[in-house]
C-alpha cells in the first residue's frame, strides 16, 4: 500500500479554544500561534501544524503523532481496496472537498467489492456526522461558533460540553461518532498527499534504487561513440518485484543487450549482454514526505568481448527522496561500483553522485533531470553525465508510462569511458501483487 494514502487526521479538539476543557486540547495555543489565518478544511490546518512541527509544544506534538497512528491503518484499507477505483472512475476528479468521495457514491454500482464495502463503511461514518450536525445545529452555535467546522473539530467540542447539551443532541451520543468524524475528515483531506506521491513514484522509471510499486521496465538507448570503441543500441531489461510490509523490499534486474557497431573502417560489428547487476533494496526509512533506500548489487562477468559488459563488481548505494511539493521531488543517490576478480579485464573503481529532479506536470505528463557526477578512483577522473526525460503516464493510476530521453557526456574523460551524447525511450509497467 502506498504510504501516501496514509493521510492526515482531522485535528480533533487540539484545535478548540475551549478554556473549560484546555487540558484536553494541547494544540489550541499552537494553532493560534501558527495557524490562525489558515482557513479550515480539507486538513489545511492539520498540515500547518505538521509544516511547524519543530515549533509545537511536546504535547501538541505527541497529541498529533497519535491521532495520526489511530486512523493510519483504517486509512491504508480504504487505500489498498479504492486506489484503482479512484483512478479508473474518478481519475477527472479534482481532489478535494470531498469530490472523490462523491464520486465513488456516484458510481458504487461499478466499484469492486472490496471498495464498495470501505465506500458504505464511509457513507455509514457520514450519515453519523449528518445526524450529529443536524441535532445539535443549536449547540453547535450556542458553545461552539469559534469551532472550525471540520466533523471531529465539531464533535470534540460537542463532547467537551457534553453538560450544557441539549436534549436533541444528546438523543443522537456526539461521543459514540468520534472515530466516525476522523474517518470523513481524514478521507477528505488525501488529496496532496496523493500529489506529493505521485512526484516521488515517477522516480521508478529513473534508473535509481527508489521504489514503491513493483514494475517491469524496458529501455532502448543508441549510444554515439561508445567508450572509443564505435556505437551501441542496447535494450535493457529491468524487471523489479517490490515485497515484505509497507513495500520495504526490493529485488531488481537489469539485463542489457548491446549491439555495437563500430565506427572505424573495417571494423566488425558485436553483441551480446551488457552489465548484468541484480540488487536488493530496502526501503528503511519513510515518512509523509520523505524516503530513505539501501541497495546491495552484485554486477555479473559479462565482458566476454572488450567493448561489451562488464566484470565482477558489487554495487552498494544509498538513495534519498523528498516530496518538495505536490508536483516536485528531489532524489539523492550515492552508488560506488567496485570490481573484483578482474580476470584481465578493465579494473572499475566508481564513485557516483546522482541528484535527480522531476517535475509532475498537468495532464499525467513529467519531466525528469538526471545528472550523474562520477569520480573514476582508478585513473582520478571526473565523468559527469546528464539527462533530461519526458514522459507520460498513460492514466492515474501509473499502470503504464512513456518516456523519451537524451543523454550527454559532460567532460572529456566521460566521453572516453561511456559515450558522446545517447537518445533513447522507455516504456514501464507498474503493478501490485
């Protein structure tokens, strides 16, 4: 389950300025602090309070962790059975105000079963809060008219006066729909944290250990002067099966096939495997937010012929992704490739620093900056590469994306040891399992 359906909470009386029941509220002097001319809704406060979360009081700050962890796992149920729902029925929809929800009301009839059972559990949780809004309209303005109108803001007060409650809205308990106000505020509010997601889910078709989906990806490349040795077409193969609690693991691929067709005279053309490498990442870190990953790769002795593959090597990296905004992330990558076992072969000795840009643009469409600053410790060298790719995702849902990509060798030293300049596209698929 992707951990960006793990949504905020609807804040419940941390946010009241009630001063009978402050001891039961932490956060009402942190939202004035910070957050008073946030307008409320769709968890917009929550998300200041989480903006500020190095300013808060310690108990506003635990008061939040926890509300947080109560609903986070009826938040991934809801997640794991809709997410293919909301893309293949809603994926039009403007997040937001409840407009998701509505549209899974609107087509229930067409949902799958294990959406269409979170979907009644929901319009059961809002009938709740429509019959506590509607019993309790007069209280509400009597003891409440300060209150955000978010459900759990509303109910947390209604509780908090519980003695000065009219007859009507006691009738209805405003107690027994705590967890029912969460759930309707908490839904309603996942919109951005689906978009911060989306940004860092796009890294997949990126050659970097970052991952959240399982996916199959296959990549053409024409390389123009190929190490000195002439040009290449490769196709790469890159299955990656993504397992274990929350997507910690991952096992990944990559299986090149290079055609090298040499640029001199009389020359004779060859192919055969590229650097074959199989890693196993783990995902050991993550929040809303951002992800850490650690991968341990062994590349295969595939250097049969001088210009194709490479040597025994392993390839330990270390990767981290910020969700800079909703349309924007940021990975760092640190990999060090070092060979063993030579057998006469060329000696690799690779240090890489690779940021990686991408943009989440309008009409599923992105754009990704690539730049991969190498240090060769075998011939102290620097060999910078960049590239730049476009692509699609062919619905919200990411099951398929296209991309296309040029590639330049920055430096002298680059253009010896990899290759002038490279075009290529991609095209990957990704899946639960």
């Amino acid at each position: 389950m992707p951990r960006s359906l793990i949504v905020a909470a609807a804040v419940a009386a941390e946010l009241l300025g009630v001063p009978s029941a402050r001891a039961e509220y932490p956060c009402a002097d942190d939202v004035k602090q910070f957050c008073a001319e946030v307008r409320p809704g769709g968890g917009r406060v929550h998300n200041c309070l989480r903006e500020n979360a190095a300013k808060l009081s310690p108990a506003c700050g635990a008061r939040l962790a926890a509300t947080e962890e109560r609903i986070r796992s009826r938040l991934e149920r809801f997640g794991v059975a809709c997410r293919r729902d909301i893309g293949r029925l809603c994926g039009a929809v403007k997040p937001g105000g409840g407009r998701l929800l509505a549209c899974l009301f609107r087509n229930q009839d067409r949902l799958s079963s294990a959406c269409e059972e979170e979907v009644e559990s929901i319009q059961e949780a809002r009938e709740k809060v429509t019959a506590v809004r509607e019993a309790c309209r007069a209280d509400v303005e009597r003891l409440c008219s300060d209150v955000p109108s978010e459900a759990g803001l509303l109910v947390d007060c209604l509780k908090a006066n519980e003695g000065q409650l009219s007859r009507s809205c006691r009738s209805v308990d405003p107690g027994l729909t705590s967890a029912a106000a969460e759930l309707i505020d908490a839904v309603e509010a996942m919109s951005g944290q689906e978009r911060t997601r989306e940004a860092l889910e796009i890294l997949q078709g990126v050659d970097t250990i970052a991952f959240s989906r399982s996916q199959v990806l296959f990549q053409v490349d024409s390389y123009q002067g190929l190490g000195g040795r002439g040009n290449a077409n490769r196709l790469l193969f890159n299955p990656q099966l993504v397992f274990g609690d929350r997507s910690q693991f991952a096992l990944q691929l990559k299986a090149p096939v290079l055609a090298v067709y040499p640029g001199a005279v009389g020359g004779s053309a060859q192919t055969g495997l590229g650097d074959v490498t199989t890693s196993l990442a783990w995902a050991f870190s993550g929040s809303r937010r951002s992800h850490q990953y650690l991968s341990l790769g062994l590349q295969w002795h595939t250097a049969a012929r001088p210009a194709l593959g490479g040597t025994w090597a392993v390839t330990p990296a270390y990767a981290t992704s910020f969700g800079l905004a909703r349309w924007l992330s940021l990975t760092g990558q640190l990999a060090w490739a070092r060979s063993f076992a030579e057998d006469g072969n060329q000696k690799l000795n690779l240090l890489v620093l690779e940021p990686v840009i991408v943009a989440n643009l309008p009409g599923r469409s992105f754009l990704v900056l690539d730049t991969r600053l190498g240090w060769n410790l075998v011939d102290d060298s620097f060999v910078p590469v960049m590239k730049g790719v476009v692509g699609i995702f062919t619905d919200r849902q990411k099951s398929l994306s296209i991309s296309a990509w040029y590639q330049a060798a920055l430096s002298s030293a680059a253009k010896a040891q990899f290759f002038e300049w490279a075009v290529g596209s991609g095209l990957a698929y990704f899946f639960d399992w």
